[in-house]
C-alpha cells in the first residue's frame, strides 16, 4: 500500500492533514522531469531507523539524542546542522515541529510516541527491535518497506549489494582460516557485568552467516544480549571481543583485575577492543560489524 492510500486509510480525525502531508511528501521525492528531487525533510526517533534513512541517501533533518548516537553508532556521521530533538523516549515535541518534518519515523516499539508526534507531521512506525525472528532480516525488510515509501528502490539494491558482498567477504576470511572461531562478544555495563550477545542480536546475524561460533549458548533477551557478572565469561573461546565504548569505572578491570585475569581468553592474549558498533543497529551497522570483526581477527593470520 502506498503511503497516500494508508493515509486515506487513517482515522477521520486526521485523515485530511496526513493525506495532504503525505502527498506533498511523495512530491518531494518524486523527480520532475527536467528537475532534481528534492529530498523530504524526515525526523527520526530511534537511531536504527536513522542509519535506515541514512542508507537510502537521505539525511533527516532531526534525530533524537544525537550526542549519544555519535558515541554508540558512530556511521554513519549525522551532519552537524542536524536537530537533536532530545531523549528517544521522550523527544521535545516543541524543537520536532520547529524543525518543520513532513515525515517522522519512529519504532513501534515506542507505542506511546506516534499519537503524540501526529499533530506535528505524519508518523511511520516500523520496528526492527525487540521482535522474533532475524534482526538482520528484519532489518533488511525494513531497509525494503522505507524504499518503498520513499521511492528508493535503487538505493535500498544498492545497499543490500553492499551488505552481501561484506558478509561474503568476512565468511572468505573465515573460511581460509579453516574453521570459525569461537567468541565472545561483550560490552562493559560498568566494573562487574557485561552484556554478552548472542541469539536475537544483530551480531549473531552476522556470525550465523560468516562461520564464526559464538562462545555464549546462555538465554538472551528481546535485543539479543544478556546482562550477566563478567566472572560468568569462564567458557572456551578464541577471542574475547569488547565492544567500545567502555565506562571509565571497567577500564580498570581491563588493566588486570582477578576476575579478569582468569578468563580463559584473556589468559591465552585473545582479547580485542573493537570500535563502537550500535548491538540495535540496522543493515550498515551490520556491515561495519563485519568490516571491523574482519580487521580485528583475520588481517594479521
């Protein structure tokens, strides 16, 4: 369905406003003969669905928490005049509309928000994270249905090809090493706990589909990690990855702690401080998760 027929499918109440935004909106993407698009001025609430956006070659005006998804996302770079609408959660309404969207994309997963962001501009909700299933599948249909939205088929081909042909690459790497490593994947949550991920993440994705073995077989939650005491990391493995960025109070764990010190990986030098990758991420953060592990364990064998 089109995003002019959802709109005439959308309560009375605002039917004539998002049917007419929304109508503009495909103008704007749609070229004119003669004339270059110009693109629409999107928001984004959650930083997944940002670097979605990002990945079909349009930046969005606003995003929430901007300064926290340079630190934890990092690519793709936000330019610096965009708006930082404040908290995921609890975006200011007054600087979203002063930004002058024609379209907000949020998650599903925050059920609240679209009610709220309406009478500002129409509200696409999608959802990557939590759900069942492949994160990375998801994130690919997601990728889809934006394109489709958006009139972006040939950038959603083009990032899917790139996707393929990273995850290709890492699963060569892996191959000529002659079997997948074992890993454990784990970013400090401060001195004592971890989060270790595994199934249900985007990382395990990516495992799954290059060979490599994931160290952690333990339950995980809707994002795919489990919150456990660093001591629990006490399993064969490899390497031991440790996702930046890492809180000041864990970095002198890392410098030699007991606990530390006795984990199987850390005793054999296995240890890898790996650049800060979003774990809620979508098909770039999947691919840079690729290119760094590649870099990380296989460029110096």
């Amino acid at each position: 369905m089109n995003v002019i027929a959802q709109a005439q499918a959308s309560t009375p109440r605002r039917l004539r406003h998002v049917a007419a935004v929304l109508a503009s909106v495909l103008l704007l993407v749609a070229p004119t003969p003669g004339l270059t698009a110009t693109p629409p001025r999107i928001a984004t609430i959650t930083w997944d669905l940002t670097e979605t956006l990002m990945a079909l070659g349009i930046t969005p005006v606003a995003v929430a928490n901007l300064r926290g998804y340079r630190e934890w996302v990092v690519e793709p770079e936000v330019p610096e005049d965009t708006i930082d609408i404040g908290l995921r959660f609890a975006p200011s309404l007054t600087t979203l509309a002063a930004a002058n969207p024609d379209l907000i994309i949020t998650s599903r997963f925050l059920q609240d928000l679209p009610e709220r962001l309406e009478p500002i501009a129409p509200v696409e909700a999608l959802t990557i994270y939590p759900a069942d299933g492949d994160p990375l599948e998801r994130a690919v249909e997601v990728t889809q249905t934006l394109a489709e939205r958006l009139d972006r088929q040939d950038a959603f081909t083009a990032v899917q090809d790139r996707l393929e042909r990273q995850l290709q690459q890492l699963a060569s790497r892996v191959a000529d090493h002659g079997r997948g490593d074992r890993v454990y994947l784990v970013q400090f949550q401060d001195s004592d706990h971890v989060r270790v991920y595994a199934d249900g993440s985007l990382f395990q994705s990516v495992f799954q589909r290059t060979g490599i073995e994931n160290a952690w077989d333990g339950e995980t939650n809707g994002w795919g990690f489990a919150l456990i005491p660093l001591a629990q990391l006490k399993g064969s493995a490899d390497h031991l990855i440790v996702l930046e960025p890492v809180p000041d109070e864990a970095e002198s764990v890392i410098g030699g702690s007991r606990i530390w010190q006795a984990l199987p990986a850390v005793r054999n030098g296995q240890v890898h401080r790996l650049p800060a990758v979003w774990g809620a991420g979508s098909v770039l953060s999947a691919m840079r998760f690729a290119r760094l592990v590649e870099q990380t364990l296989y460029d110096d064998r």
